[in-house]
C-alpha cells in the first residue's frame, strides 16, 4: 500500500506558529490551524516531547435563569502518550486521578476571573495530553494551552493569560524545570497572571521567607508576559479573534437597583457594622429584604423581577460590608482587620486513633485523625506522568452539614482534592526522613466558615504530634483577604483569618502555611486585576504575624510530639536482609509469611531496595513482634567464618556431630574438633538435644557446607614437660 504524503501547502490545512524562547533556550511551540477545526478555538502545544491538545467551545446563547458563567475545565492525560496501557480490569481511561483534578483547577482558577461577569453562555475547555516528555512537566503549560484556545477564538475573553512554575534550585530560579530538576528545589511555585498583574499563585517551599517567594513571584510574571505578548501574536495571524461575538445575557432595570440601595442600603450598613455570628447576621440581612419587598405594592410586584432584586440587593450588601471595612477598618463579626477569631484546640479527642486533634478557630473547625501503618498501606499512584507512591497523604472532606446544608454528596468533590492537596504540601516537608511509618491524615470539617484548608492544617500538625510522629516543626496556616477601592489603589485593607463572606465578597483569598522559620506552602486566588507586589508584601508579613499567634495557640495544646506511643498504635521494626532470603521470607505461594503473621498477630512487607531486602514488621503486641523478628532473622541468617554461634546438636555420626545454628542452617562439628585432645567416640563428649557454642572456621567453596569447630573455643591445655 503506497504511503500517503501530505503536502503542507494543501489548502485545507491553513497553519499558524508561533514559537515561546525561554531564558535557556528550550522552545515552546503553539500552532492551530491543523486538527479540532470544528472547536470555536484549538491550538496544538509542543515542548520537547510533550504535545497537549486544547479546545474551547462556548454556547452561542446563555440558558434561561443562568446568572453566572458555567464554565468547565477538563485535563485529562491519555495513557498512550507514555505508551503504556491504563491499568485495572477496564482498559480504558476512567474517572480523572487527583493529579489530573489538580491541574483542571490551577487552569479554571486563572481563567474564570477573566470572561465579562456578564457572559453566562455555557463554556467548556477541553485539554488532552497526548504525547509525554519526562523532561517537560505538563501542568505547567495547560493554563498557556487553554488561554491560546480561547484568545485565537471569538469568545469574549479579557485575557489572555498563562502560567508557568517557577523554581530555585541550588539558588537559581528556572522556569518550567523537569521532574529530576524539582528534586532539589527549595521552591516550586506555580504562578498564574496576565500580562499586567498576578492572579493565582500555589505551591511548596523549605520554610522561604516573605521576600524569597515576592522575588519568585516576580520572576514568574515576566515569564507570563512574554507568553502572553506571543499568544496575542498568534491571534493576530489567525484574525478570528479580532471581532469578538456579541452577546446580551443580562437585562437590568436601573431604576429597581437605584431604588434598592437608596431604600436598603442604611438598614444593611447597620446591621453589618453589628458585629454579629453567621447565622444572625444571614437572618437580619434576610429580613431587610424580606421587608423591603413587603412594602411593595402590588403594581409593583407585578412590575419588578424577583430576580433582578435578589441580584440588587446582593449587591447592596457587597457594597455596605465593604464600605465598613474601608471607612472605619471593621468587619462583619466585629474583628479589626489583623484580628484572628478564637481559638481553641484539643488532643487525643479520639481513643482508638493513634493521633487525633480538634481545631476550631471562630465557626470554622477541623476534627482530624492520624493512622500509621507499614509500606502495605502506602497511597499508590498511577498515573501517566508519575508512577510511584506516597507514604505520607492526607484526606480532606466537608460534609454538606459543615455549612448548615441538607444536599446529597456522591463523591470526592475537586475542592475536596485541592483543599487537601494544599494541607498535604505544607506539611509533609516537617516530616523527618527517618519516619520509618505510612502515615495517613483524615480531616472532617465539622463546620465552615472561611479558611477550613488551614484549619486542617492546624489540626493536622496536633494530630501528628498526638501520634508521636516526631515533626520537625510544627505549622500553621492562615486565610487573607483583601477588600480594595477601585477609583483609589491607595485605599485598601487586608483581612487577617477571612470568613465566608470576606472570601466570597472581597477581592483576594490567600491562604499561607509555615512554621515559625518561614513559608512551606501557600494558595493566592486574586478576583481583581492590577494588584501591586506592596499589596502583596503587606499581605504576607500580616500573615507571619497571624501564622505565629495561631502556634502559640497550637503550641500551649501540645509542645512537642509524644514520647511514649498510645497502647493502641503499632510499633514497627525495620530489618535489613539479604536480597537471596526474600524468597525464603515469603515461602511458595506466600504461605510463610502468611503463618507468620496470623501466629504473631503483626502486619509484615518487604520490598526490594538496592539489592537488599527491607522487611517492615508492624504490630502492637512487643511478644509477637519480638517472636517475628526472631523468625524471620533465622530465615534471614546468613553464616559468616570466624562468627561464635549458640547451636543445637542435631544428630551424631562416628565422624563428628551436625549442630544447627539457625532454623535452617547446620554445620559439622569433625570429631578432631571436639576437644583439644584425642576423641575415640563422638558421643563421650556430646549428645543429641546439647546446646553447644562452636566457631565457624570455614566455608567449603563448593559445597557451602559449613565447618564448625568447638575446640577453639575451649581453653587449650598446656604442654607437659618431657
């Protein structure tokens, strides 16, 4: 069958390139033109070995009642392009892993601030990773395949946008390193932003300083600038995207909104600058309106949409809470703006988890448990960019109830991973090296009110301590807002310990880890444009100052992990042996290792580390732990010439006796090697069933059969004088 070649300057494929130079050389290509054509926008993006493919397709006409912009990232990693097969019984891609989850939302959190808050078509953005290089980290580059999709189309968009990671290594910031690369770096920090200011921001660091993480900040926006200039150059080459499409997805009734505020604006101030809870404060703004609407007349309720009131009066409210704030630096609950909400902690709150803390911190609160377990239970991970496995995880769920909320909960939500990504990073770097367990942390939120991720992060470090995982530090974590002016940038506040309604009315949710020596993880999620790094810089260093107060409050709970472990949580004991004995540990079909465990009551696994063979015994009964090891050093035993053994005479021959030494293992004491003087018969000096000491003297090369010797290890007579 002859080939069939492609002539590029057919008229059907209309590509367009442009070409991305990072600061070493390495070139990012993004082309379109050539597959998806049907999608409103598609661009191909290439590094190295990597290819993604990204689409946008948005709705022409927004649905009715939509108010909002329905918009859906999807990231998926097919498993062809590392050229394996997707694992389990069904062979095919399923449900997204965690860390596609991830990436779909780094992507959704730096795009969705972007479209006209009045554009409510539906839009879905979809991202496919087709082709895999090691060297290329794929997340790194969605938001920049996804920003080009939708900048090259005609969908409203006030981008573009992109992201990139920005790490130190041995002290020098790279862009977009490799997988190899990040192993050694102190920061790895994904930052997200257009071309005039920083938007997203998310990663881990080795306890940096406020300034070290400005300063890579920084460096990754000017990466972002030079991404973006290229995007809008491509756009210009495709034309496309030059007229936008129109669209009308909001009526409004000026004169309802004019009359609402001037009418409820007064009563919403006050009952704002009250100082009151959640739920009192929900009932009383509640009432204003409801009171408003009750002195309608009926023409009137007739004439105006009740949509269009719930909208005003919302709006009412965000413009009343936010003016309190500015004029006269107070917030919903009272607090100043650098004020954390109470706090109290408690330990060991639970009896049968080997650690287990509450943190509640105002209405926000965080019951969190420790389980440690062996090798056996660690988190496994297969994904198409990373095969491997974690020892250390952490699991995070909020439970409709959390927020007063009666809804189904069918499964792990995308918040629920991120929220628990981000507790996870911050604290798995005060894990010591030598923590010889699988530890897995489980936080419910009990309740919600602003900043749960951080109250897991509280709770989490309790816990630990409570488990007696001997931390390095312990850390803390802290929520940020930031309520701002729009016609004056001088006149802004940011809010220490954020609520619920800080977050979803103010202008910045950030959220920052660390122990008391600096920043371990940390999420920035900005809903305005042109924030300045002074903003930033005030941001972080009020959020030193919150993270240190929230440790001493940790601190006065629990000062130090505990020493002696609860009845209740296994101890674990490492033994190192030779690779040869593995098989000999785990007999056919597993069935010695199997015995082993059901008589001793332990939890036993091995695994094969640079040519030995580690063995994790886990039990909570000392006995039965110490009877394993015993067991499993006799199979392990491996005889060495010149060692001293206690052993068992095991059978006699008129040429010497047979002692085993281990389990499994014998060796032949001569009969020369008896006693220093002449022996005529064996069994004047032993008998089957003695327990005898004998010093191994050689090992036959051929054979491996053992030459044991009790003699030397007697005193030897003197010589009589002739």
């Amino acid at each position: 069958m002859p080939f069939l070649f492609i002539n590029k300057e057919d008229k059907m494929i209309k590509e367009k390139k442009q070409i991305i130079t990072l600061d070493d050389g390495r070139e990012i290509t993004i082309t379109t033109g050539k597959l998806a054509k049907q999608a409103h926008g598609s661009i191909e993006l290439r590094m190295g070995n990597t290819h993604l493919l990204a689409t946008v397709v948005s709705s022409f006409e927004a649905r009715d009642g939509v108010d909002f912009l329905p918009l859906t990232v999807d990231y998926r990693e097919k498993f062809s392009a590392d050229g394996r097969f997707p694992g389990g019984f069904l062979k095919r891609e399923a449900r997204p892993t965690d860390q596609e989850i991830l990436v779909m939302r780094l992507v959704d959190r730096i795009l969705r601030p972007m479209f006209p808050s009045d554009y409510h078509a539906e839009v879905q953005i979809m991202i496919s990773l087709n082709s895999h290089d090691p060297d290329v980290k794929p997340d790194a580059l969605a938001a920049l395949a996804a920003s080009a999709a939708i900048t090259i189309s005609d969908i409203p968009f006030n981008g573009p946008i992109s992201e990139c990671r920005v790490a130190r290594i041995d002290g020098a910031f790279i862009i977009n390193p490799s997988s190899e690369q990040l192993k050694n770096a102190d920061i790895d920090l994904m930052v997200g932003a257009s071309a005039d200011s920083v938007a997203m921001v998310e990663g881990e660091m080795d306890e940096v300083s406020e300034a070290e993480m400005i300063e890579a900040i920084k460096i990754g926006h000017e990466a972002i600038k030079v991404q973006c200039s290229a995007q809008l150059e491509l756009a210009s080459k495709v034309g496309v995207s030059l007229e936008k499409r129109e669209y009308c997805h909001e009526t409004h009734d000026e004169e309802l909104r004019s009359r609402i505020k001037k009418e409820t604006y007064d009563a919403v101030y006050s009952v704002a600058s009250e100082g009151l809870g959640k739920d009192e404060r929900s009932t009383k703004f509640k009432a204003v309106k409801e009171d408003w609407i009750s002195g309608l007349s009926e023409e009137e309720i007739e004439k105006y949409d009740p949509k269009l009131i719930g909208v005003y009066y919302h709006d009412v409210e965000k413009e009343a809470i936010r003016e309190l704030v500015l004029s006269e630096k107070k917030r919903l609950d009272g607090r100043a703006t650098t004020e954390i909400r109470p706090i109290w902690c408690e330990v060991d709150y639970l009896y049968s988890p080997h650690g287990s803390a509450v943190f509640t911190r105002g209405e926000t609160q965080s019951l969190t448990t420790v389980t440690l377990g062996s090798a056996t239970d660690v988190n496994r991970l297969d994904g198409v960019t990373y095969q491997g496995h974690e020892d250390f995880y952490l699991h995070y769920n909020f439970p409709p109830f959390s927020t007063g909320e009666a809804r189904m909960k069918f499964s792990v939500s995308r918040r629920e991973i991120g929220h628990g990504n981000l507790a996870q990073r911050a604290l798995k770097k005060m894990i010591p090296s030598e923590n010889p367990y699988t530890v897995r942390i489980v936080s419910d939120i009990l309740e919600s009110n602003g900043s749960s991720s951080m109250a897991t992060v509280c709770a989490g470090t309790m816990a630990l301590m409570d488990a007696g995982i001997k931390m390095k530090k312990p850390v803390s974590g802290i929520a940020m807002g930031l309520i701002s002016d729009e016609k004056d940038p001088n006149n802004y506040a940011v809010l220490s310990d954020i609520l619920g309604d800080e977050d979803h009315l103010g202008d910045m949710d950030f959220k920052v880890c660390g122990t008391a020596d600096g920043i371990t993880a940390c999420q920035m999620d900005i809903k305005v444009q042109g924030l300045s790094y002074e903003i930033l810089d005030k941001a972080l260093n009020q959020a030193r100052d919150g993270r240190l107060h929230i440790l001493d409050k940790i601190v006065e709970t629990i000062a130090e992990p505990r020493v002696q472990l609860k009845p209740q949580t296994p101890k674990i004991v490492v033994l190192n042996v030779p690779k040869s004995t593995i098989g000999g540990i785990i007999g056919p079909g597993g069935k010695i290792i199997q015995e082993l465990q059901a008589s001793t009551e332990t939890n036993i696994s091995i695994e094969e580390v640079d040519d030995m063979g580690v063995v994790e015994i886990l039990g909570t009964n000392q006995e039965g732990i110490d009877s394993a090891v015993e067991k499993i050093k006799s199979i392990a035993f491996i005889p060495e010439v010149g060692s001293i053994y206690k052993g068992k005479v095991k059978s006699i021959m008129p040429y010497g006796a047979f002692v085993g030494i281990s389990s499994n293992t014998d060796g032949l004491v001569h009969i020369s090697e008896l006693a220093w003087e002449r022996v005529e018969n064996v069994e004047d000096v032993l008998k089957e069933g003695d327990t005898i000491e004998v010093k191994l003297i050689a090992i036959d090369e051929r054979s491996g059969k053992l030459k044991l010797s009790r003699k030397v290890l007697l005193p030897r007579p003197e010589k009589k004088d002739q």
